[in-house]
C-alpha cells in the first residue's frame, strides 16, 4: 500500500476506536479513549496538507470531526478526571452511526486504493528533498523537517553495486514537473520504471509565492490540483484565465530545477512533461537550452487514457471514475509510457551525437 492509503487507514482506525468503545466499557472508569477523536482530526488535516485535498482525504476530515463532535463532552469530562457510569442513546446512537460510517469509508478506500510501484521489486531508490525559495531569487536546500517549503525534489535511481557505480563514464537524467492539474505521486510508477531502467529521474513540485495560476487562496498546495482539475473539467473559462501564464510558469519551473541539481558535464539530461501544450517543449528547451539536450510530452503517448493527468487508472482511482476510466491494477499503461520515453530518449542521443560528430569534423 501507498503511505497515502496507510494514512486514511489510519484516521478511520481511530474513528473505529473511539466509536466501537461503546460495546465494552460497561463499568464505571476513566475514559481516556474519548481524546482518540482529537488525533483523528489532526492526522485528518496532516494528511490534506501532505497529499491535497481530494475526496478520501476530505470525507475523513468531515468523519473525524464528527467523531470530534459527539465525544466532546466525553472529552471535557474526562479532562475534569470524571468516571463514565454509562453512555446515553444519544451517544450510543451516534457512536454507532460513526462506526458505520467509518466501516463504509474502510471499503472505499481499500477499493480505490493506489497502485504502487515497489521500490524494491523494481530495484530503486527514492529521496526527497525539500527547497525554500522563489523563481525570482532561487531556491535552497533546507534540512528541517516542519520547516515550510516552495519546493520539493524527488529522486528516483537504480540501487546499482558500487562497482558498477564507478565504471559508469556519464549519467542519463530526466527532468520532470507535474502540471497545474498534477502533483508528482500521480506519476510515480512511470517514474520508477524509467529509474529501473538506468536513468536518474529528478522529479519536483513547486509551490512558490511567485508561481500565479489563480492568483489568490486557490494557489494554496493542498486546494490547487484539485481545483484545477475541477476548473479543466467543468469551468474552461476560469481555466483559461488560471493557465494564461502557463508557458512562463513551464519555463520557470524547469529552469530553477536545473540549477538545483548539480549536474556533472557529459550527463545527458533529457526533459519530459505532460503539459498537452505544443509549446511546452521548446519552453523547457528555452529553459536551459546548455543543459537540456531533448523534450517529451508523455501526453502525445498513442493510447494514453488521461493526457495531463498522469496514469490515474493506477495513481487515483477516485478521480479515475471522474474522468470515466475504471481502476487498473496491472501497471500497464505507465510501464508503456516510460518505454516510449525511452525511444524517444534514445532517437535524441542519436540525433545530438551525429550534429556533435558533423561540428567536430
């Protein structure tokens, strides 16, 4: 299971607890259990902040803190060192209700769970880094781990033995920026698979002040890809409106990623994006055209189902059935997306080294 399956999990295991307590404290006692309710609501709100505010995230708020809600007085009571002689119909009703609630979330969410790629199937490695900064100034690394962050790195890389390591001459990098509609867990097993396949993959989401889509509380992270994919879907002006400094943002972002990494000469360092725009190439080209050798929009990929929001199928059932795709385990479609890259991949190394070998002669 994804962390972000473990996670909502978790808030409904503990909405279980606080409810389910009903059929077994029967003597008079403390009643500790009924501050459960409050962790539920923190982790509810933990949970939005790190992975957005989709559906499963915000149905859990809204049950955690009617968890909240109905143990309050329990709570105060048990504040003021009180024992618990027995619980009223009120309660014992809504107690139910939440259980029940909570057991009908525990099905949806382990139906629509995510499919992940295992790092240690497909022999990779993944490391995160988070930045604080702005297009305008730079960004810089920072160590803490609440610390406030604009922008966070993924790198995904084959575990390679060292002897291996130290007989490679050049390394292959891929650049990669999720878009408005997107964050970069949507897209992990395509990731992966390109990892496995000998390329170091640097994957980054941005959230600077000066990163304008709608240019007020809707560029919060955790609202922005929700609300832009509700915009795309169901409001073409407003998302008109919100993408028209798209290009600027496209090459800002794959500027500032480039000098964040400390790239060695000789790497090849090939971009690819799921934009769906036709200029969304010579933009990240434009970018850093000293660093960035070749461009691909996975989303000119023959066959694929959700151009611009990454393989849904597997990374976000939910939203999936919006878009009126049924849920698929098999991890197909991203392993064929990363195969096309890599075509693509391999044409441009071509093509770079004949016009290098034509400058040389």
């Amino acid at each position: 299971m994804t962390s972000q399956t473990l996670s909502q999990l978790l808030v409904l295991l503990l909405c279980g607890i606080s409810s389910v307590r009903i059929f077994f404290i029967q003597d008079s006692r403390s009643d500790p259990i009924a501050a459960v309710p409050s962790i539920a609501v923190v982790v509810s709100l933990m949970n939005i902040l790190a992975f957005g505010c989709g559906p499963i995230e915000c149905a859990n708020l809204a049950l955690s803190i009617f968890a909240f809600i109905i143990n309050f007085r329990s709570l105060l009571r048990f504040r003021a060192k009180l024992v618990v002689d027995h619980y009223s119909i009120l309660f014992v009703l809504s107690s139910i209700l939440n259980l029940i609630l909570a057991a009908v979330l525990l099905v949806f969410v382990l139906y629509y769970r995510p499919s992940k790629a295992n790092l240690k199937k497909f022999n990779v490695r993944e490391s995160s880094y988070s930045f604080y900064g702005n297009f305008s100034q730079g960004f810089k690394q920072i160590d803490k781990i609440l610390s406030l962050n604009s922008a966070i790195v993924k790198k995904y890389e084959a575990i390679t033995p060292k002897s291996q390591e130290e007989s490679l001459d050049a390394e292959n990098v891929i650049l990669f920026v999720p878009n408005e509609c997107s964050a970069i867990q949507d897209y992990e097993p395509i990731l992966v698979k390109l990892a496995h396949d000998g390329y170091t993959v640097y994957a980054a989401d941005f959230f600077p002040e000066d990163l304008r889509w709608f240019n007020d509380w809707r560029d919060f992270k955790p609202l922005r890809r929700s609300l832009m994919r509700w915009a795309k879907l169901h409001n073409k002006k407003l998302y008109k409106e919100a993408t028209m400094q798209r290009h600027q943002n496209i090459l800002d972002s794959y500027n500032s990623l480039a000098k964040m990494l400390d790239i060695k000469k000789g790497t090849f360092v090939f971009a690819i994006s799921d934009d769906g725009m036709n200029d969304g190439g010579s933009a990240i080209h434009s970018a850093s055209p000293d660093v960035i050798f070749g461009t691909f929009d996975i989303g000119d990929v023959p066959g694929n189902p959700s151009p611009g929001f990454g393989p849904v199928q597997q990374t976000d059932p939910v939203f999936a059935r919006f878009l009126g795709l049924k849920r698929d385990r098999s991890l197909y479609m991203p392993s064929h997306i990363a195969t096309v890259v890599e075509e693509k991949i391999r044409l441009t190394q071509e093509i770079t080294a004949k016009v290098l070998g034509s400058k040389e002669e």
